[in-house]
C-alpha cells in the first residue's frame, strides 16, 4: 500500500485538473487527519481522495 500511496502523491504533485464536484461526508477525526496530511504535503484533499478512488476502482475492476 506505500507504493500506491507515493504514486498517488507523486501524481498529484504534477498535478491535472479535470473535476466534477462530488460531496464526501467524512468521519471528523478523518477529514482532520485528511486535512493535515494534505497540509503538510502541499496537495489539495479532493485530488487525494480522487486518486485513492481511481487507484481502488482500477484494483476492484482490473484495469
């Protein structure tokens, strides 16, 4: 899971923009600890959750 994990912060670092708007409701103590990683990382929280969403489709459907 580490390496998905760097690639998906590697991928959004280059970043590409292509959004639809979509609402998330997140536990608090997620979105908080979302929030400070994302901080700390430079990214924004929507392209992360974008990326671990695309990276668990492509995993459930083996693309």
């Amino acid at each position: 899971m580490k390496k998905v994990a760097k690639s998906i912060l590697k991928d959004l670092k280059q970043g590409k923009d292509k959004k639809d708007r979509v609402m998330l409701y997140l536990d608090k103590d997620v979105r908080g600890r979302l929030k400070k990683f994302c901080s700390s990382e430079k990214i924004r929280m929507s392209d992360l959750v974008e990326r671990i969403i695309e990276k668990f489709l492509d995993d459930i459907t083996g693309k």
